[in-house]
C-alpha cells in the first residue's frame, strides 16, 4: 500500500511537470493531478487490458507501437471524465503527453529506487538428504 501512494504522489508530480512542459495540457492545481494520476491507474487496471485485448492485431503488425495510441485514448478519456481540471487540447498533445508522462515516471521512479515487492522464500527451502532427513 505505502508502494502504491508513493507511485500515486510520483506520477502526480509527472503529471504536473507535463503540464508544465507542453502548452497544450492544462492541470489547474496539484490536487488535480493527484485526481489525474489516480484517474489514469484506474483506467489502465481497468479499461487499457480490454483495448489491447481488442486491438492485439494492430498491435502485433505495429511492432507494439499502437499502444502509445491506447495510452492517448486513455489519456483523453481521463480528460473527459475529469472536466475543467484537467483539459488535454487536442489528440497530438494527449499523444505527446503520455510520451513524457512514462518517462518522467521513469527517472523519477529510477531516482527514488523505489523496492520491488518481491517475496523471499529463502526461508521456505527445506533440503533432505536421500533418506529423507531433513538436513537444512
């Protein structure tokens, strides 16, 4: 859970520095960009696996670029469903925002090292020797 917030505050912080880079992409407040980042995980938990599931073809012939188109119409649909705090002005600004928007979560994840919730069983592992006594 403290992962996922930190992610949150993150991507909110990139979302808020997009805007702050193209012209075309308005956040009015901080708070919007919370409400854009969570907006946006939600969407893509929700709605992006059925728009790739939907256009695997597209994508298999584009090599994978046409999910930088999904990551647009998921974006727009973020701007829709939030209304003035959040206004994406044209399809190009909404394609070049998720552009950014992936990269500036990258370096800020990859500055913050944020730890993988990788469970270790190390202490699982039960060793027998052949006639099955357990040694470790």
């Amino acid at each position: 859970m403290r992962n996922f917030i930190i992610k949150l505050f993150l991507n909110s912080v990139a979302v808020l520095l997009a805007s702050y880079i193209l012209h075309g992409v308005h956040v009015e407040s901080f708070g919007y960009a919370i409400i854009v980042a969570l907006t946006l995980s939600l969407l893509n938990i929700s709605v992006k696996p059925l728009l790739v599931i939907f256009t695997l073809p597209a994508t298999i012939l584009s090599l994978g670029l046409f999910l930088l188109f999904i990551n647009t119409a998921i974006i727009e649909l973020a701007s829709y469903l939030i209304g003035h705090g959040f206004q994406v002005d044209s399809w190009w600004w909404a394609f070049f925002f998720s552009i950014l928007l992936s990269l500036l979560n990258s370096i800020l994840e990859n500055l913050l090292k944020l730890p993988n919730q990788t469970i270790s069983r190390e202490n699982d592992v039960k060793i027998f020797d052949k006639d099955g006594n357990r040694v470790a």
